[in-house]
C-alpha cells in the first residue's frame, strides 16, 4: 500500500459481509500518478492509461487482489458515465469495459481504508451519474432480446432452447429490478443477495428461487413454465422507469 495514496478501499462481498469462506479480499488504491511498484498482472480498461496493474497476495489464508487505479482514470470513468453521454449516444454504456463496471460498482458500497473525504466525493459522483441507468436500461435490452428469442424457439418447437432463453430473459430482468431498487452489481453469483437486499415487491425471494433454479418447471410442460417467466419480464420493463 502506497503511503501516498489518495484513497483506497475495500469493494465486493467482504465490504457488504456476503463473503464466503473462500472469498478474496478486493483492494482498490486510487493514486495521483500511475503506479509504477510491484505488480503481477494488468486490467486492460478503456481509458488512459490503458491498463489497471494488479498485486495478488496471501495474507491470513485469504487471497487478496490490490488495485492501482489513478485519479485522472477515475475522472475519465465519470465523464463516460455521464448523463450527456447516456442521453446522447451510448444508452446502455457498451464501452464501459468489465472492469470498469466492476470499480463503480464496488466504489458504490466501498469499505474505506484510507481517503474517506475523496471517496465521500467520489460516491456523491456516482450517484449523481447516470451509471445505475445505463445498467439499467442494459440490463432491459438483454432481458428484451432473450424474450424475443425464447418466442422464437417457442414458435419454432425448440422448448429446451426457450427454457434456457427464458432464464437468460429473467435473469436480466432481475438485475433490472435490483438495480432500479438501489442496488449496484451484475455478478450472477451474488444476484440471490441483490434481491434479498431489495426485496422488492415484484419479486419474492420464494419466488425468484422457483424461476432461477427452474424448481417450478413442469418438463411435461415447459411452453406454461416459459411463458409465466417471459410475463413476469414484461411486468418488470413496465414497471422499471430510466429517469434522470
């Protein structure tokens, strides 16, 4: 850890209490220039510099993964989540890379460390950003585009095919109901917590668990089991509003 850090943090499941017992610890350092000590791998992002260099340790019988972002990428990572761009031309942030995502959305429930003025900051920022939108209506045009392929494959007697593409088409639907009930993240593995997090009303976690896990799918009659999924999306996509 640089002493000279502007800020870190720690992000994802030990940050929110949801790790497990083999989770690893994600450390994210936010310096003025880039880091130029040791490092063991890259995160290749869309900005410049280019690259995230990484540190993986072992500390304690847990795998901890240090981060060294600078100030000027962050800045760049607010302007292409800005409204203008959302409005404009980039609605669902398709040049927003993995990694990208991931520090926003860690940022968002980050665990401080060091700098807890700048990330005060930084998450007033975000919230004020139009990325929670942008995942949003991301998360909107996936679940749109599997529903229209599970009809598809429906019409076209392909029911194993349209029970896969149902979940698909529900599993972006969830993340488009968590999402505009507050919560930040797309990781699959953690989207039972999203929900239990949210509760929303739309969907009992009872019920999210007989759609996810296909419990509740009849193989006698898969097209009942496709089509309920595929009308519970519809009921999310008028029910979730992308507003300023």
């Amino acid at each position: 850890m640089p002493p000279d850090a502007t800020a870190s943090f720690i992000g994802g499941s030990v940050a929110r209490g949801w790790q497990h017992a083999r989770s690893d610890a994600d450390v994210y350092v936010v310096l003025s220039q880039p880091w130029t000590g040791p490092a063991n791998g890259m995160n290749t992002v869309a900005l410049s510099p280019g690259v995230v260099p990484t540190q993986i340790t072992h500390l304690d019988d847990r795998r901890w993964e240090l981060r060294y972002w600078t100030e000027g990428q962050v800045s760049q990572l607010f302007e292409k989540t800005g409204w203008d761009v959302f409005s404009a031309d980039d609605p669902t942030g398709r040049r927003i890379t993995p990694y990208e995502v991931a520090f926003l959305c860690r940022l968002a429930t980050a665990l401080p460390i060091s700098g807890v003025s700048w990330l005060h900051e930084a998450g007033q920022r975000l919230k004020a950003s139009a990325f929670r939108a942008i995942l949003t209506v991301r998360a909107l045009n996936d679940a749109d585009a599997a529903v229209e392929d599970a009809l598809g494959m429906v019409e076209s007697g392909d029911l194993g095919s349209a029970v896969l593409a149902a979940r698909t088409a529900f599993g972006a639907a969830v993340d488009a109901l968590t999402l505009h009930h507050g919560e930040y993240g797309l990781e699959a593995k953690w989207q039972d917590r999203r929900v239990r997090a949210t509760q929303p009303a739309l969907l009992p976690i009872g019920v999210y668990r007989d759609f996810i896990t296909l419990r509740s799918l009849d193989p006698r009659s898969p097209t009942d089991w496709i089509m309920s999924v595929l009308e519970w999306c519809r009921r999310v996509a008028l029910e979730v509003e992308v507003t300023a």
